[in-house]
C-alpha cells in the first residue's frame, strides 16, 4: 500500500478502510499531558549570520539597509541572544522548562539559530518517540543534520536519549520546515474528538524538499505521508511550509489551522482545503486570501503564519506581525505571547525555524 497520500479521494480510502493508527493521545508537542517530558532545543546566537550569496533562494532575508542598522555583526548577535531569551521566556510562560541552546563552537556554519530545520521530531507508526535528521538542500548547509545529532547525542543532558532516530539519505528534505507536526482529531458526531486522533503526517513539498523523500520518510517510520506541494512562484510560493500553514489549538481544546492558499501548488489547492475541512471540519479552517490586504501582505513578506502554536489557546508569535497578531487574538481568540524579531528575521527565518521541541513520551495507541 502506498503510503504518501496525494489527493483526497486517496485519503478518504484509507480512512474509510481503518488503516491509519488512532492515538489516544494527542501527537503535537504542547498538548501533552506531561510538559517534564518536552524539550526544546534551540539555536545559538553567537553564529548567526545573513548571506544571500551563501543561501540565494532565500527570498525573505531582509534588505542591506535593515541590517545596517546593526554597527556590526556582534551587534546582530546580541540583538539575536536577547530575543532567543525572549523565546525561551515565552515557552517557560507556556509550561515549557526544559530548554536547550545549540553549542555555538561550531566553525563553518552558516547560521546556528535556523539549525532546527535539520530535523523533524514525531513519533513512528507504533506511537514512539522518534527524530529524522533530514538533507539539506543548500551545499553551505549540508553539514548540519549530522552536527545537530552529534551535539545532542553528546550534550550532557542527553535531550534525544531514547528516541529513534532516521535519516534521509537519497533525497533533500528540511525537516522542521517541511514536516508539520499537528493533531489530527477524529470527527465523531460532526465534533471533534478529545482523545481519538488520527496518526499521520502533514508534510510538504518544494523547492527544498522533494517528494520522493516522502516515500523515504514513509518507509522508515511506518507512518502514512499527507503531501501539500508548495507553490514555487517567485513572489507567493513557500520555500517552507511552515510559513504557509499555521496550526492552533484555542481555549476550548479545538484544533484548526489558518494558511495562505496562494503560497501552495496552485493545483492542490483544493485538495488541501478539503484535507483540512475533513480533519478539522470547515468552520476551524481559515485562509488567508488577497482581500485582507495587510494580513496577506504580512503572510507573504514578513513569514507571518511562522508562529508557535504551545496549546490551551496560546501562540508564540512575531512582534513585528501587529496585522497576524490581532487577528490571532481577535478573530480566533488566542492568548499572543510575543517575541520581538528584530534580529532573528535577518536571517530570512521566523520562529518555527528557530526550536524543535522533542516530546520523548510514547503515545497510547488505541487496539484495532
């Protein structure tokens, strides 16, 4: 059976035949019962860098003349040190205490603070805790999947002892960018479920992760593999999805997600809002279309969907996005606990880029 799902009538089969596991425990990192068993793991400042010559496919990195408002890089680094701790504050107000920043003692690297992109963390078909360092599209960034398992594996406190651990190896995936971790509740009664949820992966696809590295992540995990394709239109196109797509979960306990249509394959777009409808139900899925100018014009060039969903109705979220922040707050009524961006954004990146969080407790899979 194939296990990459790529439209919907594709999926509505293995739903309807019951092939896909059900955990009882919701899947996505902030919403787990046990925060001791979270950890957080982060860039470094002390590396952080911004060079389109290194990364040109990087359309985001901000202009010369905002970086010149910096004296020097040094300057750049402590402005980035200073709002990683704004990020760690952040998590620690969620419930989040086990917090880990990258060694900065690595030469060669382009930027440590985005490093997190190296590797998605999940869990395998059988519900165990499981990280899969990916491959790096840009050469300048080739090293860092195995510089990142390396440095965790040896870090003193050990963050990934006992999980599995995978590795692409044909093909080029960006892990945390790529791959969204969300919690897929079961419609049951036209509601969603609080304690059934379907175990598959979200994952796109684009200009920095192929497809067939779906296949490869399928096969070693043993999960079923949803593909969004990402459009590559030079002014809408994602080069993450993660910039696209926004996961949430409000003050009731209910899951939904915003995203911006235009930034994905122009002829998937339905599917995917099907898919979401199916999982979700219509009225918790909300796109972002060209009509609200602002808040499209932020989701666009300011990576404004790039936001930390940490459960009960909180957002981690930029606080150089007012438009997305207000509409977070108001519109789907969220808490909006807010970092302030200034020196991270130089780099091209947002805050999904800058933390993995490794939930290291099995999920309780339901028996067929």
């Amino acid at each position: 059976m194939d296990k990459v799902i790529r439209t919907i009538k594709d999926l509505e089969k293995i739903l309807t035949e019951s092939v896909v596991p059900i955990s009882k425990t919701p899947p996505y990192f902030a919403e787990s019962d046990d925060y001791s068993q979270i950890n957080i793991i982060t860039g470094a400042a002390d590396t952080f860098d911004s060079d389109l010559k290194k990364e040109p496919d990087n359309q985001w990195n901000t202009s010369p003349e905002e970086i010149r408002k910096f004296t020097t890089k040094k300057d750049i680094r402590e402005r980035v040190r200073l709002e990683l701790e704004q990020l760690r504050e952040q998590f620690a107000n969620s419930g989040f205490d086990n917090f880990y920043y990258m060694p900065a003692d690595v030469t060669g690297m382009i930027s440590w603070i985005f490093i997190n992109n190296a590797m998605a963390a999940g869990f395998n078909s059988d519900g165990k805790p499981m990280i899969y360092f990916g491959k790096m599209k840009n050469l300048v960034r080739l090293p860092e999947p195995s510089l990142v398992e390396y440095y965790l594996t040896n870090n003193p406190a050990k963050p990934i002892e006992g999980l599995i651990v995978g590795h692409a190896t044909k093909h080029t995936m960006e892990g945390k960018g790529d791959q969204l971790p969300m919690s897929l509740p079961v419609i049951e009664n036209g509601k969603q479920s609080k304690n059934r949820f379907y175990h598959m992966i979200i994952n796109c696809s684009g200009r920095r992760t192929h497809p067939m590295a779906l296949e490869e992540y399928a096969e070693f995990s043993g999960n079923f593999v949803i593909e969004v394709p990402l459009s590559d239109n030079e002014k809408t196109g994602a080069y993450h999805g993660n910039v696209a797509i926004l996961y949430y979960q409000n003050l009731d306990g209910e899951r939904g997600v915003i995203y911006v249509p235009v930034m994905l394959k122009e002829d998937k777009q339905e599917f995917v809002y099907e898919l979401f409808k199916t999982f979700f139900g219509e009225r918790n899925v909300h796109q972002i279309l060209e009509n609200y100018t602002w808040l499209y014009n932020e989701a666009l060039s300011n990576l404004s969907m790039n936001c930390i969903s940490t459960g009960k109705g909180r957002m981690i979220a930029s606080k150089n996005n007012p438009w997305t922040n207000n509409y977070l707050k108001h519109e789907i009524g969220l808490n909006v606990l807010e970092v302030e961006m200034q020196g991270i954004s130089l780099g091209g990146g947002g805050l999904q880029c800058c933390y993995t969080a490794l939930n290291k407790s099995p999920l309780k899979m339901e028996k067929k």
